[in-house]
C-alpha cells in the first residue's frame, strides 16, 4: 500500500537589524499504518514587546507537550473535527499562559502562531497573525490564511490596495495576536490534501519582501527542490537587506 510521505526544509534567521531573533519554529513528523503525519509550526515574537521571543517558545513548548501527551488519544478514535477543536483549545491554553505571565512579571509579550497539521488526507491550519501558509500546487501560490493586521483588514474594504498596504504605516499593526488579547479567535481552514502538492509555513520577514509572483518564480524555477527554493528566497532576503527575523518550513507531501 501506497504511504503518504513528507520531504521537509526549514529556516529561521535573525537577519542583518534585529538584536535577536523572536522567531521559533516547530517540526514533528510521526507515522503509523496509513503514513506520515506531522505538526508544522511557524511563532513569530512580537519584537516591539519586552519578550517576544519568551512567547513564541512558550507558544512551541505548550505544542512540543501537546503532541507527545495527547496525539497518541486523538489518534485512536480519529476525527477531523474533534483535532480541530482541539487546536482551537490549545490556542486559547498558549495565550491564556502567556497573558498570565506578562501580568505576573509585568510586561508585555506577544507572538504570531501559525501550525498545519496533517494526519492521512486530511490539512487542518490554525493561526493567529500575519504569518503566513501558503499552497503551491503545479506552480501556482494560493494564500490559505487570512492576516490578523490593520492593512489586511483595510484591503478587504476596499480602503487601499494590496500595493499600498506593504508600505503603509501601519503594516505591522496587528488585530490579533497571541497573549495580547484577552480573548483570540483564531483563523482555521480545514480540507484534503491531493495527490501531491508543498505548503509554506512563515513569518512575515520570510514574505514580506518578496512580493507573490517573484516567490512563485522562485518555487516554479525549481520544481519540487525545496532545497533550493528555501536557499533562493534566503539569498533574496539577505540581499534586500534582512531588516526582520525571518523563518519558514516548506514541506512536500506526496505518496512513495
């Protein structure tokens, strides 16, 4: 029988500007009888708050606990709707953490968090943020996450354009965040998978200077090299000067 199997690259750099890089990244690929299953996940800090590389950690270990404690449960009665909820959970769980230590310590903290899971056919996205999750399926880039930002909220109303957003003002301002909000409401799309395809987790310093037909120039140049992909955008952002942490996992999913 034909198993569903994953080919996966990743990156997370400081940059040339920031002090620190806020970003962390997760990767967790497991397997049973009908294949490889993963959680793919992508917190970008929040760098104008005092810790926002302690929150995305926060953020990652909370997931890091939540796969080798529940998974194994989930998986035995499996149900596309039941992980959904369950994700929507541990959403809530991360910032409800997190604003209880910025009370605590009196600061604040925030991070982005954005994570794919698979299990047999089945995606399930759960995200907060303007990270990002990207689809490239025969060399054509679908974005299939709504940013949580102010200019993405405008361009929806037809206030601006997708041109002027990137150099507004107010491009980095969030609606949403994690441990910012007393309250989230994360943005969550679920489906199947085909035959073959790739998906991009990333914060928005891997996106953000390039703009969707150079990176999908990128990734139709190269075919299904993820390793050149991943190695081309770095070279591009490096080049235009790295002013933000920037972070990505590409993962390429297919049968063997």
């Amino acid at each position: 029988m034909r198993k569903r199997k994953f080919l996966v690259t990743a990156c997370s750099q400081q940059g040339y500007v920031k002090k620190t890089n806020q970003d962390q990244i997760l990767i967790k690929i497991g397997e049973d009888i009908t294949g490889e299953m993963g959680l793919f996940i992508v917190a970008d800090g929040m760098g104008g708050l005092s810790k926002g590389e302690l929150a995305s950690q926060m953020a990652i270990e909370i997931f890091k606990d939540w796969w080798a404690q529940r998974l194994t449960i989930l998986l035995k009665n499996y149900c596309q709707t039941m992980v959904c909820n369950e994700l929507l959970d541990i959403f809530s769980v991360i910032n409800r953490r997190i604003n209880e230590y910025a009370r605590k310590v009196n600061i604040q903290m925030g991070t982005t968090l954005s994570a794919l899971f698979i299990y047999q056919d089945d995606f399930i996205i759960t995200h907060i943020g303007d990270s990002r999750l990207y689809q490239i399926t025969d060399g054509s880039l679908s974005q299939l996450t709504q940013d949580h930002s102010w200019v993405a909220e405008q361009v929806e109303l037809g206030r601006i354009s997708e041109k002027e957003a990137k150099v507004h003002s107010k491009r980095n301002l969030l609606t949403q965040s994690m441990g910012v909000n007393k309250e989230v409401r994360p943005y969550q799309k679920k489906g199947k998978l085909k035959t073959n395809g790739i998906i991009l987790v990333c914060s928005d310093g891997f996106y953000k200077d390039l703009d969707d037909n150079e990176m999908e120039f990128v990734f139709r140049e190269h075919k299904n090299n993820i390793d050149a992909i991943i190695s081309e955008v770095i070279e591009i952002i490096l080049s235009r000067g790295a002013t933000d942490n920037f972070s990505a996992i590409i993962v390429s999913y297919f049968y063997a």
